[in-house]
C-alpha cells in the first residue's frame, strides 16, 4: 500500500510541474542548452572585443645591453655608389635595437627595409655562428620599389635547431660585377623553446592573433612578435587594428621612420 501511495506522489508531483512549465515558461533543457550556446557567442565575442584593444609591445630577453647596428655593415662606406643621393632612411632591417633576435620557429621569417635603390637584387645567406659556409641562400628582387621585404625560410631549406645561433647577411647587389661595391648588414638569430602561455594563445588551428603576438613580445621573442603582426596585416589590409598595432610596435623599438613604409610583396 505504501508503494502505491509512493507512486501516486510521484506522478502527482510529475504533472504539477508539466503544468507549472507550461503556465509559467519554465525552459526545457532544449531550450536552456540554447540559451548557454547563445550566452557562450555572446561571451565569445566579448573576447574578441577585449583581444582587440590588446597593446603589442616587446620587452627584450636580457641579454646584455642592446648594440645598435640597424644598417652598420656597408665595404663602401655607406650605401650604394649609385645611391648617394638618396636619403636616409636608407636600408634598415627590422631589429629592436640590436642585431640580434630569438625565435621559436624552425623556420622563421625576416623583414628588412629597403629604401628607393638603383641595385636590383639582394641576396639573403643564413651561417651557423662562426661559420663563412651558407647553410641557405636567396636572391630578392627589389623592382618593386621602395619598402619592407619579407625574407621567408622555405619549407624545403634547414630547419633551425634550438638553442642554436645562426648569423645572417643581408646585401644589395651594388654593381654585379664588383661584389666590392656591394652595401650588405647582418644580424644573428638564436631558435628558442616555445612556452605555455604561447601554446595557449596559438589556439587550436595556430591563428595569427594579437593575443599571440603580445604572448611573444612580453616573452621577448622578437622575430615571431613581428611575423605574428604582419600575418596579420596580410590577411587583412584594411583592418585599422592591426595596422595601429604594427605601427605601436615599430615606433617603440625605435623604428618609427619605417613605421608606415609598405610591404614589397613578391
């Protein structure tokens, strides 16, 4: 008897609240899981919101004081014989303030910024530190005018190892039959393991993002904080964010006269 009385409870209980749903719109689980999806795009987009506004700024690893050698390095004294006339800015590479730089990808990417020249090519050569023997070499046309070029390493040339330090060479091919003439500068570039707060921020698919870009620059990578930006500004020129952002970055490394210079795409 008293199990039937149990049960009698229960189904009474069970049609109070289908009713008091239906009277009073109390929501379905069909309906509160829509309501959560929705909250979540909601929230999502206010992420995005305050990824937006995020500040890229580079705070340099501590590696000694910084040595200022943007465009040091010409055999002939400065620029280009047929170059004289130019002004400065003349060719300046990317750098905040030092020669040097770290990076966490296997095969980074470089920009340099070339200034209106009669020289028609650059060559680009990698060296393990210490070394006069290529490791890997490219030539850049530069008839497309003044701006900033985008060195990438191929897929197909070495991968770098961490902890290891490579110099590289950058040089205007003055006058092809003299290489005497030629206005060359160099730098050095040292792979670095990846951190957590980096992997958080690539995300699942490894999106370009201001988030990541700021993740490299408070960790001091300096040449990924700079191809993270610039990914950026590719994929989407018109996007005032991202040209702000680029533009914040460069003025606070010193590097303010190539701020708004454009990209020689190849």
């Amino acid at each position: 008897m008293a199990g039937k009385n149990t049960t009698c409870r229960l189904i009474f209980f069970a049609l109070v609240l289908s009713i008091a749903g239906a009277t009073f719109g109390i929501p379905s689980q069909s309906q509160a899981d829509l309501e959560n999806r929705e909250l979540g795009l909601r929230n999502s987009d206010d992420i995005a919101g305050n990824r937006s506004a995020l500040t890229v700024t580079f705070e340099p690893p501590g590696e000694g004081e910084p040595d200022d050698t943007r465009g040091a390095g010409s055999r002939n004294g400065g620029r280009c014989p047929l170059d004289i006339e130019v002004q400065d800015p003349y060719v300046i590479p990317l750098m905040p303030g030092t020669s040097s730089g770290l990076t966490v990808a296997s095969r980074p990417t470089l920009f340099v910024y070339v200034a209106e020249t009669k020289a028609k090519t650059a060559k680009f050569a990698l060296y393990l530190e210490g070394s006069v023997n290529e490791i890997y070499e490219q030539d850049i046309s530069l008839t497309r005018g003044p701006g900033i070029v985008r060195i990438d390493l191929p897929e197909a040339g070495p991968a770098l190892e961490v902890g290891q330090k490579y110099e590289w060479d950058f040089s205007l091919v003055c006058d092809p039959n003299d290489p005497s003439a030629d206005y060359w500068l160099s730098g050095s570039i040292t792979r670095t393991p990846s951190n957590t707060k980096i992997q958080e921020n690539k995300g699942e698919f490894g999106e370009p993002s201001l988030a990541l870009a700021a993740s490299y620059g408070k960790s001091g990578i300096w040449y990924d904080t700079l191809t993270t930006l610039a990914n950026l500004r590719r994929s989407q020129p018109e996007n005032t964010t991202y040209a702000v952002a680029w533009e914040q970055l460069l003025d606070s490394v010193g590097l303010q006269a190539i701020a708004t210079k454009p990209f020689i795409e190849e």
